[in-house]
C-alpha cells in the first residue's frame, strides 16, 4: 500500500526543476499547450529505461564501473549542451516563434526522451529512493519496486503537463515581444548549460 511519506518524497522530487522540467516549460512556451503534453509523456517514458535497469541490476553495474558511468554521463552532458544549443538557434527545436507547428509528435517525443535516457543519476536514484519504502521481507520486490515506479511516473506525467500547460498560457504573450523571446531563448539554453555542467561534476 502506498504511503503519504511516499507521496510526499515524490512530489518534492518531481517538482524540483531539472532538465525535463525545463524542456516541457520551453516546449510550452515554443510550440504550445499540446506540444508541451507530448514534451511531458516524452520526458516521463525516458523514466522507463532507469526504472528497468534498477530493477535488472543494471544500475549496479553504473555504480561499480567508472567508464560504463562516465561514459553514460558524458553522453548525457553532450546531449544537454546540444539542446541548449539548439534553444538558441531560432529555428531549432525549442524556438518560440508564431509557426512553431513544424515538428511531429514523435520528434518532440523521442528529443524528451533522450533528456531523462542519458542521466545515469536517474538510474542510481531509482535503486536509493524506492527501496527506502519497501519492506526488508518483501515477498514480491520487483512487483512493489515497479508500481513505485509506476506512480512516481504518474505523477512526474502530471506535474510536468501542468508545467507545460502553464507555460503555453503565457505563450501569446511571448510571442507579441521580440525582446521577451530572445531572453527566454538565452535563459533556456544557459539553464541547459547549467545542468550540464553539474552532471559533468557528479560523481557516482
């Protein structure tokens, strides 16, 4: 059974600002409010891969090997600084510009993917937190370990299509000043940066 301590610990976590959370907020600022749902379901489904490779052992094998996590991880922070790269051009993926319905569904879903995919942190984080709220004696750990992971995924779905719906509220607004899309443009990609630079820095 699922407990508010749980709960609790999950939202905290979701909520908190990271490279899925800024990616819907640009797609919904960009492309608008439906966009920004796919841009959530993208980031969410990226979770499904650390959440396997927690409950195979995998993330074991990031955590005793220095190359398999490096290697992870510099591809993760290669992937970030080409996103932030491509929020500045102004015809990229996240330009935030009238005539921004170009790209398919599946672009938008398969670049959010890739933005939670190649955090080798996230499958860590998998194998520290859900344990935290299994029993010691857990006859079925895969069983519970995965409808853990099934919620924390609902609700990282949820939290981020508010974000992303919130975003394309203002979207109009953004859109009628020049000077305004430029910013918000710079302020993406320098926060794509940032977070690059910090999972560059981890250390496992």
């Amino acid at each position: 059974m699922l407990s508010l301590e749980f709960l609790i610990t999950t939202l905290i976590v979701v909520v908190s600002p990271g490279p899925g959370v800024v990616y819907t907020l640009a797609t919904g600022l960009g492309r608008g409010g439906r966009a920004s749902v796919v841009a959530a379901f993208g980031c969410t489904l990226g979770i499904v891969p650390h959440m396997v490779a927690a409950m195979a052992g995998l993330a074991a094998l990031l955590h005793a090997s220095a190359v398999a996590f490096a290697t992870v991880k510099y591809a993760g922070v290669a992937y970030l600084l080409w996103t932030a790269w491509r929020t500045l051009d102004a015809r990229g993926a996240l330009s935030v510009e009238a005539a921004a319905g170009e790209r398919s569904d599946l672009q938008i879903v398969i670049e959010s993917v890739g933005i939670n995919l190649l955090n080798p942190k996230l499958s860590l984080f998998f194998v520290a937190f859900l344990p935290q709220f299994m029993a010691a004696d857990e006859p079925r750990p895969l069983l519970v370990m995965s409808e853990l992971g099934g919620v924390f995924m609902l609700v990282t779905f949820v939290v981020f299509v508010i974000y992303g719906l919130f975003a394309a509220a203002f979207r109009d607004r953004v859109l009628s000043r020049p000077a305004v899309m430029a910013w918000m443009r710079r302020t993406f990609a320098a926060a794509f940066v940032a977070m690059g630079a910090k999972l560059a820095l981890t250390e496992r």
